[in-house]
C-alpha cells in the first residue's frame, strides 16, 4: 500500500509541474498578444498622422490613361476591332472597303489640312466630309474633334455615333446578317488642335504649310472650302483637289 501511494504521488506531482508550465505558457502567450496587439494599434495611429509625399506622376498618369481612353475609342481602332472580331467569329477576312484607301495625294509632308468638325454638326453632313476626304486620296487631310459626343462616361453613346458617321453608304442600316462597311478616316479628338487654330466656330477647314495657316468655316462642301482656303494661302494644290473632289462626286 505504501508503494502504490508514492507511485500515485509522483503521478499528481508530474501532472502538478505539467499544469504549471501550461499557466506559464498561457501567460506568456496572453502578454505576446497584447504586445503585439499595441504594436499594431501605434503603427495604424502613425500611418494616419504621417503625412503622404505628393505623387508627382498623378497628371502624367491621368492624360496617360485619358489618351489611352481615346485611343480606344478612336473610330479607327473600333473598326479594325471590328474587323478582327469578325475574322474570328466567321473565319473570314475583313470586308473590304467600297472605298479606296487614301493616297500619296499632294500634299507634302510640311503641309496639313485639319477639318474641325463636332458633334452638334448634323451626323450626315460629318458623314459626307469624311466620305469625301477619302475620295480625295489625301492622307494629311486630318477631321478633328474637340471632344468625345457623351465624354469618357458615354462609352455606348459615343461608339454608336463613330459607327454612324463612319458609314460608306450613308443609307446603310446595320444588321447582324449584314454589317454595314466603314470608311479607313481617322476621325481624331484633339482639343489641343481646336486651341492651337482658335476654332470657335464648326464646320471649319485649317490649311497650314508649316509656316502660316489660313482658315474657312462654314457648312459648305469640302471641295468649296479647299478651293477658298487655296485661293487665300495662293495654293494651287488645294484647289486641284478640290476639282479632284468635283469631278469624283
């Protein structure tokens, strides 16, 4: 019996020590806790007081992201969108255009003509400018917008337009079955263009040589305004193309 009574002792000693260092534990894990709990309320409380350095990339970043906004949206980038999404889905080329892609035409390369068009321009008139400056065959002849229709917000609204005015029969009605053909212009948005010329007033037509510009404004037809804009800046070229254009029609 005696025996038996210091193996029961030593069983309640070795499980007295075990408790113990289990408290011990616990104790240092509460107080760890603790400590880090306060570390991480003062380093939250000196993030809010620490004042932030100026990001001095914030308006490169935005005009980036506003140009890459544009760019997309820019009717040249939808159409050969389009283009591809319609490969992909029917496994076959792109349309071709009913019109012939734009020139060398002749104008040299100091030279550029800048249409100055807008939204509130009726769509079928914008539509017959830029139908007849790809009959003109002269790539340097550029249309200009200010701004999108509906801003960055109207996505929808603004690509309907492009697709509207972009159409190379102005009697097309778009259908699944069979989607309208578009024209190859490079209908731009540049406020800085509409800035730099003082255009107030659209429709207007801008010739610059690379030295002087002279400007015309006015809902006339395209080979009016390039006969008159010659005729001012003595420019024989422009008022061929005009004839160009006459003829063409």
């Amino acid at each position: 019996m005696l025996r038996i009574s210091w193996r029961i002792l030593a069983v309640v000693l070795i499980i007295a020590l075990f408790q113990g260092e289990w408290v011990v534990l616990a104790k240092e894990r509460k107080e760890t806790r603790e400590l880090v709990d306060k570390a991480v309320e003062q380093a939250r409380k000196t993030s809010a007081s620490m004042p932030l350095p100026e990001n001095v990339h914030k308006q490169k970043g935005q005009e980036e992201a506003r140009q890459a906004v544009e760019q997309f949206h820019a009717p040249d980038f939808q159409e050969k969108l389009r283009c591809q999404m319609d490969r992909i889905q029917h496994g076959g080329p792109p349309q071709e255009q009913a019109i012939a892609p734009q020139g060398k035409g002749a104008l040299n390369i100091q030279e550029s003509l800048y249409l100055f068009l807008s939204s509130s321009v009726p769509e079928s008139l914008v539509n017959r400018y830029l139908i007849d400056i790809g009959r003109t065959g002269e790539q340097r002849i550029v249309p200009a917008l200010f701004g999108l229709p509906q801003g960055l917000e109207g996505r929808r609204f603004n690509a309907d337009y492009f697709n509207r005015v972009m159409h190379t029969d102005p009697g097309c009605r778009d259908t699944p079955e069979s989607p309208c053909q578009r024209l190859e212009i490079p209908l731009r948005v540049n406020p800085e263009l509409f800035t730099r010329y003082n255009i107030i007033e659209v429709p207007a037509l801008v010739y610059d040589n690379g030295q002087n510009s002279w400007s015309i404004h006015g809902e006339a037809e395209l080979a009016y305004l390039l006969e008159k804009v010659g005729k001012a800046a003595n420019n024989s070229a422009l008022a061929g193309i005009g004839a160009k254009l006459r003829g063409n029609q």
